[in-house]
C-alpha cells in the first residue's frame, strides 16, 4: 500500500460493526533494547502509555568521529518530546517532534537523528517520520503498511540536527490511518531491526512468540543475524542494489516496541 506524505488511510474492516456493537479499543505496547556496545547505545525511544504515544530515535554514529556523543541528540530529543506530552498535552505526533525539535535547538544538542512517534486513539492511528526508523503494521498475521524510509542516498538517512545540512520536522513524512481493529500489531523500530530482518521473518516471530515476549525476540533475532557474515540480509540487498555488495547483517542499535490493538 503506497500513501504519499499527509495521506490520510482508511483500512476496511473485516467484519460489520455498528455503532451498538462497537467496542473502545486501545494500544498496549513492549520494548525491547539492545545497545550495540552493550552500555547505552545511541538509539533512544518513549512509551506514554496513558497517552497511548510511542517513539523512537536513532543517533547518527558519524559523530562519535568528531568527539559527540553520537546518541545524546537521539536521547534528549525523546526526553523532549515525553516533555510536549506530559507537561504540554500535545498529542499529534508532528506537533510533538516540532516541539523537542525546537528544544533539542534551544538547549544546543549536538548531533543529529532519526526519528519515528505515533500515537493511537480509539482506533485512529497518526505518526512522523524522520529518516530510516519507522514502523510496519499486521494483521491477521499480514503485512498491510509498511512506512516510507528517507533517504538521500545509501545508508544516508534524513536526520534531525541543529547543523547546518540537518533537517527539520517540515521534511517528515506522516501518515494518518484510520479503522485500527483489535488485533493488529505495530512493530516500531529503528533500522537495527529492519536492516537484519525481513518482513517475512518478522512475521514468523509475532506468529510463534507470546504477546508478552515478542519485542523481545525481534531484539535478539536482530541481534544475531546483524553478527552472520554469510547471510542475505535487508541491508545487503540494498547496498547491493547501491553498486556497494554486501555480506551478511548490519550490526547496529537495536530498539523494537511491539503496539496491540485490543478491545478495552
């Protein structure tokens, strides 16, 4: 399913449901965060659950280079955005990363990241997108969207920054999608996940793992087909395709959060 940017989605119910039957449905959600140094890491991501808000963010490594913490952009821009919801009720996901956007700036982070919020209400699902995080959504075990990754070239994503050739949250992509039904599952996540495993096989772990401890194993699976050198994999396709060949995973930050529609 392509949508282009601001595009506004209605997924067609699989049963009948009149306004007498219809139950309130909300998101619950799991995480799960393997950094690649095994200390902090550069991704950072929220869970507002009240709210019903989720995000993620993935610092640029290139800056770790230059002395900068690669993942400080990436963790004060997700501590603002908790700040928008909580503090300034904000609950559009857009309005949200302009706000820690404007944050992050004012308080003069350095560095840069990507960056992917979506929110839920009664069954109406809004997100942002900022570069190669983003986000998939199943159901009845099928894929049915899967959101759009900016990028200028290979392994150049659009990033958040205060530096002059960063971008803004006027360049993000959002998507609006409405008829979320119970049952549907949203995996959230930065590229860690979807550079090591491919859709397919995403599905296959939500099939066989328990609600409760599928984040968990997306994490891990990640984890050890990042470290295979003899294996295909999302990202060595694209590098591939890039004219760059590529063995084998990436081996990157990990963040997954697992998203449920259920019947309240």
């Amino acid at each position: 399913m392509d949508m282009n940017k601001d595009d506004i989605v209605d997924m067609d119910f699989e049963m009948e449901i009149t306004d007498n039957n219809k139950k309130k449905i909300k998101m619950v959600c799991e995480y799960h965060y393997i950094p690649k140094d095994d200390v902090i890491g550069e991704d950072s991501h929220f869970i507002c659950e009240e709210q019903e808000i989720i995000g993620v963010a993935d610092g640029v490594g290139g800056w770790a280079s230059r002395g900068i913490d690669a993942g400080e952009y990436a963790r004060q821009l997700m501590n603002h955005s908790v700040k928008a919801i909580v503090d300034n009720n904000i609950t559009d996901p857009k309005s949200i990363l302009k706000e820690a956007f404007m944050a992050n700036a004012k308080a003069e982070i350095q560095g840069s990241s990507t960056a992917c919020i979506l929110s839920h209400n009664d069954g109406v699902m809004q997100s942002v997108n900022v570069g190669d995080s983003g986000f998939i959504i199943f159901r009845n075990n099928e894929l049915i969207y899967r959101s759009k990754t900016q990028q200028r070239g290979f392994n150049t994503p659009y990033q958040l920054g205060n530096s002059q050739g960063c971008d803004t949250p006027d360049c993000a992509e959002t998507v609006k999608i409405i008829e979320m039904v119970p049952g549907d599952v949203i995996v959230l996540g930065t590229d860690g996940i979807f550079d090591n495993m491919f859709v397919s096989e995403i599905e296959e772990v939500l099939k066989t793992q328990s609600s409760l401890s599928s984040a968990f194993w997306l994490a891990e699976f990640s984890r050890h087909y990042s470290l295979k050198k003899d294996r295909k994999s999302p990202f060595s396709e694209v590098a591939t395709k890039a004219g760059k060949p590529f063995s084998g995973g990436k081996f990157d930050d990990i963040t997954v959060i697992v998203a449920r529609i259920i019947s309240e």
